[in-house]
C-alpha cells in the first residue's frame, strides 16, 4: 500500500509525464504545421539540397526560341516576354523567386536571372533614379563608333551615344545591323561590339594602385571582340565574358567571338596580342571545359548543354571575314586608362525631361479617370 506522500509523488511523476509528451506533441505540430505554411511560398520546380539544406536555384526549361529577341517586361511578379510578332509569354511569380532563376530556352540557350532582371528594366520608368544615378562614376568610355549605339541605364532612360561618351556599370549597349562600338574600361580592357549586337555591362570594380578588381561582361548577341586589361592579369575567374551558351574566362589575352541567339552556332576564338604573345582562355557550361592557347583556336557551341568540342585553328584571312568589323573598331591599348566621369549634365537633362512627360502623362490620365467617374455620378 502506498502512503499519502508517495501517491502524490507518483501523482506529480505523472503530470510531469504528461506535460513532457504535451510540450513534444505541440513541438511536432508546430513544426509540421510550419512546413506546411512554408511550402506555399516555395516554387515547385525549386529543389532542396538536403546536404547543405538551403535552396538550389532553379531552371526554368524550354522558353520559346524567340525568347532572345524577346522584349521583356515586369509586373510587380511576373515577367513578361513578347516576340516581334507580338507572341506573349508570360512568366508567373518569377519576381516572387529569393533568388531568380535562369531561363532556357528550349533550343539550348541559358540566360541567368541577373541578366533577366536587368534586360526586363524597371516596374515603372524613372522607378529609383536617384538612388541609381547620385554619385555614380563611369566605368569607362567610348571609344571608337559606326552607326547608331545606344545606352540604357538602370533606371530605364536611353540615350545614343556618342565617341568619348562614358559607360555607367549596368548599361545595357546596343548597336544597329551595320552599326559598331568601342569601348575602353578603367583597367585598360577594351572591346568592341557589331552585327547588331547587345551586351550588358554587368560589373566593373577596379582599385588602380592594388591592380586589384572584377569584370563581368554579359554578351547577349552580335560578333564581339576584346584586348584584356588589367584585371584579367590577376587570376583566370577575375573579368570573364558570359553569353548564352557559354562564360568566357579569360587570363591576359586577346579574344574574338560571336554571340548568336537563333539556333547558330556561338564561336570562340583566340588571337594573338599586339606584342605577340597567345594568352589563355577557357570555354565552359553545362557539358564541360574547353581549354585555347594556340593563335587561331575556335571552338563552336550551339547550346548551353552541349560540351565545347576540341579546337579548330582559324587562318587570319578566316578570321578576318568571321569578325571583321569587331576587329575593325576594337580600341588598341591605351597607355592612360580613361578618368571615371559623372553622369553629363545633357543626360540628366534628357532623364528630367522624360520624368516630367511621364509626371504628365500620369496626371492626364488620372484626370481622365476622375472625369469619368465624375460622369457616372452625374448620371
């Protein structure tokens, strides 16, 4: 028999017991039920890395082959890609993605979110101008031009450009079927751009008493031509050139290139430098590495999927009729690298001005509604 002090003892063991499995069975409900709040924010085709336990980034695959050409626009969540043709593709929730995925289209070529957000511009026109424009310093300059070349900023504004303007980090380049461009960077890196071609100048840091830096260029389409600067010299990963089915990573050299986006093959080619010398480059995506070290060395890609194959060597007359007009307008090296500028006061202007049209197209139009539901209420 137990006595009164040992029953409530045993008493107390269980209500301790049962507090115990309580507090565990509310501990797994929260936690399921966590999981299930969290699931509605997690896109389908996002995988989770159960090793590391944080989110892959995901593809999206088989966009329309006209992707590339596309104009892209964006809602608050959605990007939105129409053709020529006036086709439209609509992208759900891809704004919604912690980190944007890249897009694929389904003949092989890969556009990473980063460029897809700053090819889609901005929610609205002029959205965060002077937090994108105050105190901005160029990263380079033009240097040599054909045709007409034009500049979107970041904050959505277009201007055509002009020999000496500069080039902002984030402008978006482009250049008309027989237009060319050349530009010359801070580090003393130069390139050139023709055929029609886009680029986007994605990144440029660059401290000149350190040598130290990084450079990511983003070739869209067109034939394309570059002399590596000073920032290449530092290691292979530090400037590197991306196009849509293959990143360029380059180490002191100098390089030819073409940048198709309808079904034609992407070509590679590594030249020599005007002092002789044959650099290094490496070709690489989703199907391997491609290693060119000889004068003449082209590899071909047609998909972003599709291993770079060995090598083929380019006679200079070869050469000269697949890139001429890149070759032509590519800036030599200069022996003083441009001075960073400011935004000309001229684009401010043209940036002012077109923020007051569209003050006042704003206003015109919410004078219209209101005049309309004024209308409704007399009625």
């Amino acid at each position: 028999m137990y006595n009164e002090n040992q029953i409530n003892v045993i008493k107390n063991d269980k209500v301790d017991s049962i507090r115990s499995s309580i507090e565990g069975l509310k501990d797994k409900l929260f936690i399921n039920d966590l999981k299930k709040d969290l699931q509605e924010f997690i896109d389908t085709n996002v995988e989770l890395d159960k090793s590391n336990n944080h989110l892959k980034i995901p593809t999206i695959k088989d966009a329309p082959s006209w992707f590339p050409k596309a104009n892209l626009s964006k809602t608050q969540t959605d990007l939105i890609a129409t053709s020529v043709d006036g086709e439209e593709f609509i992208f759900f929730d891809y704004f919604t993605n912690h980190r944007l995925p890249s897009i694929q289209t389904e003949n092989g070529l890969n556009f990473h979110g980063g460029l897809v957000d700053r090819l889609a511009g901005l929610f609205a026109k002029g959205q965060y101008v002077q937090a994108s424009l105050d105190g901005e310093l160029s990263i380079g300059e033009v240097s040599s031009l054909t045709g007409v070349a034009k500049a979107k900023r970041v904050d959505g504004n277009e201007f055509n450009l002009s020999n000496g303007d500069p080039v902002f980090q984030g402008d978006t380049i482009t250049v008309s079927n027989s237009g060319a461009i050349g530009l010359t960077f801070l580090d003393k890196t130069t390139l050139s751009l023709s055929e029609g071609g886009k680029m986007l100048l994605d990144e440029l840091v660059y401290n000149p008493e350190t040598g130290d830096g990084n450079m990511t260029i983003d070739m869209v389409e067109g034939a394309f031509s570059f002399i590596s600067g000073e920032i290449a010299k530092t290691g292979e990963d530090a400037m590197t050139i991306k196009t849509p089915v293959a990143t360029i990573g380059i180490r002191g050299t100098t390089v030819a290139g073409k940048a198709a986006v309808e079904g034609n093959e992407n070509s590679f080619t590594l030249l020599q430098d005007a002092d002789g010398g044959v650099g290094q480059i490496s070709i690489s995506n989703a199907g391997g590495t491609q290693i060119l070290e000889q004068v003449g060395a082209t590899t071909s890609v047609a998909s972003f999927n599709a291993p770079p194959p060995p090598p083929i060597i380019l006679s200079a007359a070869q050469i000269q009729a697949n890139y001429g007009t890149a070759l032509n307008v590519l800036p030599p090296t200069p022996t003083v690298a441009p001075t960073p500028q400011e935004v000309p006061p001229q684009q401010d202007q043209q940036q002012e001005e077109s923020q007051e049209e569209d003050s006042e197209e704003e206003s015109d139009e919410e004078g219209k509604k209101l005049r309309e539901v004024m209308k409704k209420k007399v009625l």
